[in-house]
C-alpha cells in the first residue's frame, strides 16, 4: 500500500483487525475445553527454545507449516547485509532496544495496557528486555530467517503467545476489556508500530549515536525485519517498501498513539529498575540518562516523551552518549582506532550483554542465548559463556524433571482445572 493511503481512517479500521490464523488455533484449543492442551502449549512456548511438533496438536503444527511457508523468498544478498550490521553493532542494537524501542512502546497509551495487563515486567522486570533481545538475536543472525532457522521458529511462538493473550484479555469478564476505546487487543495498528520499533526505531538509535550507516545498510535492515512482520502476521498493507515509508508509518503511529498513562508510567520505571540489574552499580544513572538521551531528540512534534514516562533526570552519566554525539563522524566505529567515546560506549553496551548472559531467569525458560560466533566478534568475556553455558545445563535438567512431573500431575487431574 503506498505510504499515501495510511489515513487515519484506515489506522483506525487496522485498531479493529488482528490475527486469523493464529486466533483460530487459539479459539479452537480453548472451545474445545482442552484446557490442559493449553496450558501444555503455553508452558511448551515459553520455557522451550523449539516447538516439539510431537506435542503439538495436528491443527498447530498445521498453524506452523502455514506461518513457514510465509517466508518470504529473501535476497540472500540483502539479508547478508542487513544480518552483518547486527555482527557489527549488536551491543549498541541491544542497548537501543532496552533504552530507545521499549520506552517508545510504552509512550503509546492504547497499546500499553496489554503488556501492563500481562504482567511483564511488574513480577520479572527483566523478563521484557530479555525477550525482546533475545528475538533479535535470533532474527539477526546468519540462518536465523531460513525457513527453519531459529529467527522463524521464535517469531511462530510470539505470534502464538499473542493469540493467546488477545483471547484471554478478551474473555476477561473480571476486567472488560474496552475496545471501542481501546482498539482490539494486539490488533494491527499496535503490532506494525511494534515491528516498526524494532525495524526504524533502531536505525533512529544508530544515527543518534553517530554509528553512520549507509541508505544501502538502512534498506538492508528494514528489509529482514519486514520478513519478520510478515511471519509474525502483520498486515501486507501496513508493512513499508522502504525506510522513507517505514518513517511515515512510525510518525503517522507516533502522532496517534503516544499520550500519557499512568501504565506507560509504571512499565518505564520496571525497566530502568531492571536495566540497572544489568549495569555496574557506579552506573545506576545510567539507564534514566539513555531513555532521555534518545527521547529527547526532536522526532516528537514537540512532546517531552521523557517527562511524560516520568523517567528520574539524567545525572552525570548523561555524558557517556553525549560524548559519542559530539565528536563527529566515527570512522571504523568498532575497530583498533575508534575515539574514546565510541570504545566507552561498546564497553558500557558489551557489559549489559555480559550481564543478559548471567543473570537468573528464575527457571522459567532456558537462558539468554548468544552464538558463540557473535560472542567471539563482539568480544564476550570467555567466563561468562562458561558460566552461561553451564547455568543453561543446569536450567534444562531442571525444565525436564519440571515437565516429567507437570505431567504426571495433569494425568491425575480433571479437565476442569484452571487455565495458567
């Protein structure tokens, strides 16, 4: 769809339209009254890394060969491309994600109340930036959009999970759900500005940080990330050509969406409480400094989105990406011979990644996961892939007895048990 026809009148059909395919495999589970099968399927995507077809029902592996077969038949070149930029930067990727893309989310009043409704960040604060990392990882490197590559396999998953959460948020009698207001939940409109967080948003954070890409490189990162919208089940009409129109799309989505709201408020301050989990205690400040420095460029027609989400002012950590925007154009950004500033911020960036790798997950999924080729190239402490892999032994052992005995439970009780 040329950029011309996103009229507020057709956003505003995209807040009444969700997901079809993955719906009906949602609705067919829950109608059925298999609720163990749903439980089954939710504990199976979130604590696994692969979906063991042999678990599944024959309509969810249907579901899955469908949403592969979307794949699109990629540039091989272009993906390349975009693929190696992630090689190049992926610490300041992750740091972009973490400070930049998911107060940006937060920022829009209407999509917030789902991820507020769901409790992502209230009980595990970290849990969100893990996610949402750990899906880049997977989309971003080499092999991970081949039609079994990794990337796919976790964007099948999320796209699930949002089925299941649109229908349990909309047969929530305790809580009506207000969608005259509201929009659907995770409807269209909400899921392109999401994907477009991930896709534009993090080529805003890059120019911000003077990393100079090339329109080449742009394109080639849009260009994997609107593959990703299309297995995740975004609307052809809403997935951009181009980066001109990706920037369309992501102000016109802006000038809608962002207003303030006491839950984009609470799920700020989850995330910088969790973001200061993963930074040296000498660099507390440092989480509040970044969400101000990328929001507090001009690209909000004149919103202090910062104050908005009440995020604390920056302190003397402010000079850490202050410093990288004020010494000119960054020639071989991550070499031997960059500036100062660009070898403090990779250092900064780099530590975060270490500590995604260390930290606890509480037994609720299998760890963060790097491949080692990148852990190689970004120059991760080998300790902390020892330890990472060890903890992810450990963690495994620990999810296979879990399920053992889950199922030896759910044989001895009755289908009417509630719904986890």
């Amino acid at each position: 769809m040329p950029s011309s026809l996103w009229t507020h009148d057709f956003m505003d059909e995209m807040r009444t339209r969700m997901d079809p395919l993955a719906d009906a495999v949602i609705e067919r589970l829950f109608t059925e009254g298999k609720v163990d099968a749903v439980n089954r399927l939710m504990r199976t995507l979130v604590e696994n890394d692969d979906l063991p077809s042999s678990q599944l029902p024959p309509y969810v592996r249907d579901y899955l060969a469908r949403t592969r077969a979307s794949v699109p038949r990629l540039d091989s070149e272009k993906l390349r491309q975009g693929q190696e930029l992630f090689d190049l930067f992926g610490p300041e990727v992750m740091m972009i994600l973490g400070f930049y893309s998911l107060p940006a989310a937060y920022a829009a009043r209407k999509g917030v109340q789902v991820l507020y409704r769901t409790g992502f960040l209230q009980k595990r604060p970290v849990r969100r930036v893990f996610e949402t990392a750990q899906m880049v990882v997977d989309v971003m490197t080499e092999g991970g959009l081949e039609p079994d590559g990794r990337g796919v396999c976790t964007t099948q998953k999320v796209r699930l999970m949002h089925a299941a959460v649109r229908y349990m948020i909309r047969h929530d009698t305790r809580h009506p759900w207000d969608a005259r207001e509201l929009g659907e939940p995770i409807n269209q409109e909400d899921l392109a500005g999401t994907l477009m967080t991930f896709a534009f948003v993090v080529l805003e954070g890059m120019k911000a940080l003077h990393i100079e890409l090339t329109p080449e490189q742009q394109e080639a990162w849009l260009y994997a990330w609107t593959a990703v919208g299309r297995i995740i089940g975004v609307d052809e009409r809403l997935i951009p050509a181009n980066v001109d129109e990706a920037r369309q799309l992501t102000r016109l989505i802006r000038q809608r969406q962002v207003a303030y709201s006491e839950e984009g408020v609470a799920m700020t301050a989850e995330l910088i409480e969790g973001m200061q989990a993963l930074t040296p205690d000498i660099l507390d400040g440092l989480p509040a400094s970044m969400i101000h420095f990328f929001l507090d460029q001009d690209q909000w027609q004149g919103l202090n989105v910062a104050d908005m989400l009440k995020v604390p002012k920056p302190d003397w950590t402010a000079i850490i990406p202050q410093a990288v925007k004020y010494v000119g154009e960054l020639t071989d950004w991550v070499g031997d011979n960059t500036f100062v500033a660009a070898k403090l911020l990779r250092f900064i960036s780099k530590d975060i990644v270490e500590g995604m790798l260390l930290v606890e997950r509480g037994g609720q999924r299998t760890p963060f996961y790097i491949p080692e080729h990148l852990q190689d190239r970004w120059r991760i402490k080998a300790g902390t892939r020892a330890a990472n892999a060890r903890r992810r032994s450990e963690t495994e052992a620990a999810l296979l007895s879990a399920a053992a005995a889950q199922h030896r439970t759910s044989e001895q009780n009755d289908s009417s048990k509630k719904v986890v």
